[in-house]
C-alpha cells in the first residue's frame, strides 16, 4: 500500500478525536490564571485530516496567545518581585516545604495524563505509547528529584568543623531562571529544566517551544495551585518577541533552554554581564555509530534503526551517522534497508506504528535538499521509497555512500535521513568525531573486549557517553547527561540538575564560646531555615 493512499485514509478513534478547537487564551502570571485577548496565531498539526471539500489539510487545533516584550517584562517582574534578590518567601523557605509545593503540582499534573497525552500526539506526532512514557517518565523523573533533593539535603544537614572554624554548607538558589524547552520531548526536557529550577528555590519565566505549546495549557491550573505566586510564570510567543527582552534586561541569573547552539548563542549575547549569567544547555548533536567488523550484525542492525529512527530521528540523541566497516558494509546495508522496511508508518494512535508525519513544516523541504545535495556529490538512497513525501510525512532514506563533501556528513539532519559510510581504519570514524562540532555520544558495536578498549580510553576524551552495542540514549535520567564543544553546557540528571541550578554556600564562625551559644540557640529553637539539623524523612 502507498504512501499516500494510507494517509488518505485517515480515521481518527473516538478515543483520540482532535481536541475541541478554540482559543487557547490563558496564561500565567504571577500566581494568577490570566486571559488574553490580543493577537493570536493558529495551531495546525502535522496530522492531515478532510476538510468539508474532502482534501486533506493540516487539523486545526486551536490559537494561542502571540506575546510581546510588556508581557514578557511583568512575567520577569514578578518573578524577581517573588525572588527579591534571595529574600523572597521561595528562596528562604525550607527544603521540605519546597517539596510538599512540588509533590502537589505532581499529584495535580498526574490528573491531566489523557489530555496531554492526545496533544502529545496531534501536535508533534509522537506516537501513543512514545506520548505515554513521555508523560510517565516526566512523572516519574518529578519524583526522583523530589527524593534526591531529600538525600541531598540530608548531607547537608550538619555543622562542621575544621581549622576551628564551624560551617554548615548548602545549595542555594541563584535567581531567576528564564526556561525555554525544545519541541520534541516538550513536557519531558522541559521539566528536566524546570522542576529542578523550581525545587531549588528559584523562580521562573517559562516560554514553551514553537511546537508542542497547547499540551502546557491543560498545566496552567496545576501551576497556579501548587506553588506560590510569582514562582512560575508561563508566556505564549515567539523567542525573539518574549525571551530577547528578558535577556537583554540582565534582570535574570540562569539561561535554561535546550535547542539549537545558535539560538543560546544569540540569546546569551543580548545579556549585559556575561559573566553573571549561568547557562544550562542542552544543545545538537551529530552522534555516530561505528560498527566493527567482529560485531553481532543483528544486534547492531537493530539498535542503529532504533537509534536512527526513534522518534523519525528527532532527538538529539539520535544516531546521526552511521560507519561501517568495509568489510561488512554490504551485508549491514542489505539487513538495515530490510529491517527499515518492516517499520509501519502512519497516524500517532496506530497500533505498532513507528514512523509518523513531522511537526516542523519545512522539514519535509529540508530532507529533500539534504538529500538532493547527497545524490548530486556521489550518495545513492539505497532502500526502497526512500525520501518518499507525502504532506508532513516522510518516508526514512538511506544514503550510501557518504563523504565529506555533503551536507548531511556535518549537518544535524534531526529527521528520517540516515548517511552511512564505509570506513577501512577505524581511525577514519575517530578523526570525524575529533574534527567534528559536537561531542554529546557515540555507540560502539563489537564482540571484542580487546578491540573496544582502546577506542573506550579514546573517545571518552571526545563524547561525554559511550554506548557500547546500544544505541545512544539519554536515560535512565539518573546517569549525566551532557555533551562537550557545541552540544551542551552543564549536566542534567536528576541529581546533577539539582547543582546545575544551585550554588554552594555556607554559614561559617569561629569556634568560641560565644559563637557555640549563638549556634545552638538557633538551631535547639529552630530560628532559621538555612542554620538547621533537621532530617527529611
């Protein structure tokens, strides 16, 4: 069956019926639900649908609020007002009321799983069960914080002494953090940056990403509920209208965005003191897979289209380019093609379906010149249909062989596009990540212990992960995630979130009677919330 005559038949579950279509109007702003009534723009998702003629259309889903720099400068004034300069109730509260805030929101959000979910899919085209883990696995990952905060804090919660001096030393908060998440995990990453923020006792501006916007809105009431005003403040528009002004202010202390290298580096450059900005980025990526020739051919077939076509290739952990040995470049290109093949393609509801349309309207434009740029320099598209466009779909197209002189050999496809390269020396692969921009992971595949230690010792130095006979991945969130050169600055996981959006800090005195008293009566009568014993339990 085509392409095409599948998605012409498009019929949509009651289960999964596309959400009532409306203005999408609220937002929040310092502790309260607001209504907008300005300029708007449409939603379309990459979900074809009739329309009354019978042609196939992007659906509608709704409008959403097109934000300016007024509205972005009462979201950052109410967020410095809530953080005033650490004096704020946020910042000075204890660690287990910040907790409770957040268990709350947890409990709340959970109540909203099916609602998200279906937006999940029609705005981003994610498949069910991939909609489903997102919202789990974001759940989940609230309550792993919630629990390494806990420990945490329990570390900390003890007076030392050294030299004769008594310290007690925390994590503090450092201020206000401007949060912009990337379309393809837009609830999952997001969190990943927002959740610890918040926990930590900053406050927030928080700007949804250009796809994957209406799937906050059913959160708003959530937000609004769970913490106190001025903590969260969420905004609807354009980068370049809401987030540059905040920026440019100098009114905010941490950049937290994963995207692209050069939005960060657009954004940071507006700020007026560089240095006081902390930045928490994750970043592209170009991540490799090398194949060797004593691997298991089925076990390395099968992780490369997973790590290729996850998502139709839309992670940043994706597997961007895959080396081959000469050797077995034949027989590895007969078994990928065929096991591509077996993928089934269709709407995000479908049972088993694994490949799906793409939310970003020029990406369908952007593989074919890709692509177009490949055969043009010497690239076959070795599997059948391969780079087949219909609407928002593409079909996944293999290029064999690759080189240096092509587009998609240096560029982050992000999409159904996958360059294979045959390699002789496996120094060739190892130049290519070295001279490459990125360095987040790289998977390695073979049976041989003798052959990967060395490239083990090699490209640790290169990559921040190395995957052995899997295909890369971020999870489980409780290992670092993070990247070298453009990929990425800081660590993200739950437990190096916690610092990345934290600073140490510490009481300190000197050990003298006077000092003792002082001590002990702030900490026998509870007086303070930062000078304190107390064990989360």
């Amino acid at each position: 069956m085509s392409i095409q005559t599948i998605f012409n038949d498009t019929k949509v579950p009651e289960a999964y019926q596309v959400p009532l279509k409306k203005k999408y109007d609220s937002y929040l702003l310092n502790g309260e639900i607001k209504k907008w009534s300005g300029k708007t723009a449409p939603v379309y998702s990459p979900v074809y649908t009739p329309d009354e003629q019978g042609d196939l259309q992007p659906t509608f889903l709704g409008s959403l609020p097109v934000m300016g720099e007024k509205e972005a400068m009462a979201a950052l004034d109410a967020a410095n007002e809530a953080f005033s300069n650490g004096t704020g109730s946020w910042p000075t509260m204890r660690v287990e009321e910040r907790i409770k805030c957040v268990e709350n929101f947890a409990s709340l959000m959970v109540l909203k799983r099916e609602e998200v979910v279906n937006f999940i899919m029609w705005e981003i085209g994610k498949t069910l069960p991939d909609a489903q883990k997102e919202f789990d696995r974001t759940v989940e990952y609230i309550y792993d914080t919630i629990e390494e905060l806990k420990e945490l804090d329990r570390n900390s919660a003890r007076i030392q002494l050294h030299s004769n001096v008594y310290a007690q030393v925390r994590r503090g908060p450092l201020g206000v953090v401007l949060c912009l998440g990337p379309y393809n995990y837009p609830l999952n990453e997001t969190f990943c940056l927002l959740i610890p923020a918040l926990i930590m006792g900053n406050t927030t501006v928080f700007k949804p990403a250009k796809y994957g916007v209406i799937l906050i809105t059913p959160l708003l009431d959530a937000f609004a509920e769970a913490f106190p005003k001025g903590v969260v403040n969420i905004l609807f528009g354009r980068g370049r209208e809401v987030a540059t002004p905040i920026v440019k202010s100098g009114r905010m202390e941490v950049l937290a965005l994963i995207g692209n290298s050069k939005s960060a580096n657009a954004l940071q450059s507006h700020h007026p003191k560089k240095n006081r900005l902390r930045l928490v980025l994750g970043l592209e990526a170009k991540n490799p897979a090398i194949v060797l020739p004593d691997t298991d051919l089925d076990l390395a077939v099968e992780e490369c289209v997973l790590g290729s076509l996850s998502y139709n290739g839309q992670r940043c952990t994706a597997l961007k380019m895959l080396f081959i040995h000469e050797d077995i470049i034949e027989e590895f290109n007969s078994r990928f093609v065929a096991r591509i093949k077996e993928l089934k393609y269709g709407l995000p509801w479908e049972p088993g379906v694994k490949l799906t349309p793409l939310p970003e309207p020029g990406k369908p434009k952007y593989i074919k010149e890709l692509i177009d740029d490949a055969v043009s320099k010497g690239a076959e598209i070795i599997n059948e249909g391969g780079g087949e466009t219909f609407n928002s779909f593409v079909y996944p197209a293999v290029l064999y062989p690759v080189n240096e002189t092509m587009n998609v050999y240096h560029e982050e496809q992000f999409g159904p596009v996958i360059p294979v390269i045959s390699f002789k020396d496996v120094q060739e692969p190892i130049d290519s990540i070295v001279n490459s921009n990125y360095g987040q992971q790289v998977s390695l595949f073979s049976k041989n212990p003798d052959t990967l230690a060395p490239l083990i010792d090699s490209l640790v130095n290169q990559v921040c992960r190395v995957n052995i006979n899997s295909q890369c991945q971020r999870g489980p969130d409780v290992f670092p995630f993070v990247g070298r050169k453009d990929s990425a600055v800081s660590t993200l996981s739950v437990r190096a979130a916690l610092r990345s959006f934290s600073i140490r800090t510490l009481v300190a005195c000197k050990n003298n009677d006077l000092n003792k008293n002082i001590l002990n009566d702030i900490l026998d009568q509870n007086k303070s919330n930062f000078v304190s014993t107390n064990y989360i339990l």
